[in-house]
C-alpha cells in the first residue's frame, strides 16, 4: 500500500470510499457535492487529502491534514481531522500509514504542533505519537520534536 496527496480526478475514487464506508450508494446530487467539495477543500491553501490506495491503485482509506498558522506560536499548527477506512482495511497498519505521511506533511512545512482530533478515535497502540518523533500532549495532540 502507499499514500498520496489526492487530486481532483480522485473524486470517483473517494465516492467508492466513501460508499463502502456508509455501506449504501451515495444519491447523484450527493456525489456531484462530495466532487465540488474535493475541489474546494484542495483549492485551499495548507489543505491536503492523503490517499491510502493498494498495489492496485484502489483508494481504501483517505485522511484530511489542514495546516494553519497557530494563534500562540510562530510556527504553525498542522491537524488530522478525519480518516476514512474502507470496511476491510480498518487496522492499525492502514491508519499508521497515514499519520506517518500526515506527520512528514507538517514537518515539510515547519509545523510544530501535530493535532489527530477524530471524531471517533481510532485504537493506536500505545507508543504510536513517539514513533512518528513526537511528545504527546493529551488525547491524540503531539509536539513535533
């Protein structure tokens, strides 16, 4: 498997993703929302959709990262908001994969602070933040060193 940045020709991929994860079609109006979406959220500045895709190039997991400049630090502040896995490829290996490319993204840009804030969290053996060379700092936030 291997992570990518998503594109906008992507959004095929992220509707199938997205269905699987739902476990029901999405409606035309819906998926043609879920594209102008994609768009919107990869025209901003400091937005990035990591792709988790198998040897195949099927798209089975994807992670939001938004950087922004942090209100209290001169450097700024990278976060994890969302990761979908497909139904069968939730583990702990698929989502490692992605926060490790989620954390090399906000190192690239001088983020010193790495927030993962899920809704659901997802089971992260203990140790995981230390790994990927960070300090946590409470429920799934990290200092980068």
């Amino acid at each position: 498997m291997r992570v990518r940045e998503a594109l906008p020709r992507d959004a095929a991929a992220l509707r199938r993703l997205l269905e699987a994860v739902l476990g029901r079609p999405l409606e035309e109006d819906q998926a043609a929302q879920l594209a102008r979406n994609l768009l919107y959220f990869l025209s901003g500045q400091g937005n990035a959709l990591l792709l988790l895709e198998e040897e195949e190039g099927a798209v089975v997991g994807a992670a939001s990262v938004w950087v922004r400049q942090g209100v209290f630090d001169d450097l700024p502040v990278a976060r994890v908001d969302r990761i979908l896995l497909h139904p069968d490829h939730q583990s702990e290996t698929a989502a490692l994969l992605l926060l490790e490319q989620a954390a090399a993204l906000a190192r690239s840009v001088g983020a010193g602070d790495f927030e993962v804030a899920l809704e659901e969290p997802l089971p992260l053996p203990e140790g995981t933040l230390e790994r990927l060379g960070m300090t946590a700092l409470g429920a799934y936030r990290a200092r980068i060193r």
